[in-house]
C-alpha cells in the first residue's frame, strides 16, 4: 500500500516573518498539514484507492478521503506559493502580468479583485488565480478542502483562508493577513504555471 508523507517545506519555519511567523507555520504545517497527511493514510487503507495517487484520489473520492487528499494537495500548492519576502519579486513575468493586466486592467486591480474575493470568501475555505478550459484567468473561492481542478480549472496561485492560517498573528483580521500575503508572494513559480 502507498504511503503519503508529509512534503518538506520549501523555507525554515522562520522563514515567512514577519508576514507568517515561525509559530503560525509550525502549527499549520506541522499540525494541520501533517494530520491531514495522517488521516489520508487511514482512511485509503482497504479501498480501492489505496494505491492511488494524491490526485487521484483528490479527483475521484468522496467524504472524508477526498477532504483529507484535498487539503493535503491544497496545502502543498499553497506552500509552494510563497518564499521569504526578501527572495520575493513584486510581480509576475512578463506573460502572465501582460494576461493580469488584459483581464483586470492593472495588477494592482487584479491584487484589489483577488483580495476582496478571498476576504469574502465565507468561512472556511481557499481563494484561486486559476486559468479555465479557455486558458483565461479567472478568481475562484472554493469552501472547505474543494480544488478547482475538480471543474477542470488549473490552478496557479493560492491564499489559505481557513482561520488555521492567520489567527495566531492576526486573530480575526483576515484582510491583514492578505495584505500580507503579497509580500511573500513567488511569482516566479506562480508565473511558471502559467
């Protein structure tokens, strides 16, 4: 049987402050991510994904298994969306800011359309720069572990906006934490999805 472990980060603990801090980080990472890991490893055991890859089972299952598959991947994307602020380049490449630019008229709008859909994202969930079977770019929110590659969306850029996220640094001032979030913003990677 296939056994999923809990993915490195791609930086130290530390590495996100002041925007993250290490205590954030080591609580999300090392408690939530690593559960959901834990629990995705009970719950394949004698089904028929239990073989299975992450996406797989992200695309296919249901219940449990595909919430606990779902944040597993989500999460990862998520730290793969971000480095230290002092590696951070404040936009992306030249393609992807040129289609930004086209959709929302300035990278700037498209930050502002992005960060009012992820401040008003209800409750618990995730906020998407995605391209659609059109290969436009489009903003998603989706609730809970959902991922909009399950409606043939390709994600690019992701902001967790489960309160696991922020409440330690911020409590319950969620637009803080996305104003944040820009500072620590890889747009190299995000930019090489495009």
């Amino acid at each position: 049987m296939k056994t999923f472990e809990l993915p490195p980060l791609p930086y130290a603990l530390n590495a996100l402050e002041p925007f993250i801090s290490e205590k954030t980080l080591s609580f999300h990472y090392g408690k939530h991510h690593k559960a959901y890991v834990d629990n995705l490893n009970k719950l394949k055991e004698g089904t028929e994904f239990e073989d299975a890859s992450l996406e797989v089972i992200m695309l296919n299952a249901g219940g449990g298994l595909f919430n606990n598959a779902a944040q597993v991947w989500n999460h990862t994307f998520y730290w793969n969306c971000m480095k230290p602020a002092a590696e951070v380049n404040n936009e992306p490449a030249t393609e992807l800011l040129e289609a930004i630019v086209k959709k929302w008229g300035s990278f700037e709008k498209f930050k502002e359309a992005f960060s009012v859909a992820a401040a008003g994202n209800f409750g618990s969930g995730w906020t998407w720069l995605v391209t659609n079977e059109k290969d436009e770019l489009e903003i998603v929110s989706t609730s809970n572990a959902d991922n909009p590659l399950r409606n043939d969306k390709e994600p690019l850029l992701v902001i967790d906006v489960w309160e696991h996220a922020y409440y330690l640094d911020r409590q319950n001032a969620r637009p803080n934490y996305i104003a944040d979030f820009w500072n620590i913003v890889d747009w190299e990677a995000v930019s090489a999805r495009y």
